[in-house]
C-alpha cells in the first residue's frame, strides 16, 4: 500500500504539482492533454511515484502553469 507520508519521510525531492495545479484551478485532464501525456501518468508524477521526468515534460508543465520548477519540486534532506 502506498502510505504518501512514510513515502514522504525517506524521499528527497517532493512533488508538489498537485499544490501548484490548484492554485491554478487546473484539472488533471487538462494538464495532461496539453502536455500530451496520459492522466495516469501525470498522476504518477503528482504523487512522486517516478523516478524521474523528462525536462522537455517540465518545460511543458512549467510554461502551462506559468511556474518555475522550484514551485513543482522541492527538496528535502530530512532522514529520520
């Protein structure tokens, strides 16, 4: 089972497009038709269940959102 918080303890770079997509009032569905990737992806990479994204998708996300990849992905160095 997927448990975001223990998930959240031990990883350090934190996703944070949920956050930024809200503030933009933006839908799942919409985000990933104008990236061109499938909601299941994008869902994959809202919960930070990937081991990496493709610069070219950040681009795309950052310029859709009008945000900077700081506002997406935050690092963490917590290790307890």
């Amino acid at each position: 089972m997927y448990d975001p918080k223990f998930m959240e303890k031990f990883m350090a770079i934190i996703v944070n497009l949920d956050v930024v997509m809200a503030k933009r009032k933006m839908r799942s569905k919409d985000l990933a038709a104008q990236i061109g990737i499938s909601e299941q992806n994008l869902s994959l990479l809202k919960t930070g269940k990937v081991k990496g994204m493709r610069f070219d998708t950040l681009q795309k996300i950052c310029r859709i959102l009008e945000c900077q990849p700081g506002d997406i992905l935050e690092y963490s160095n917590q290790t307890d």
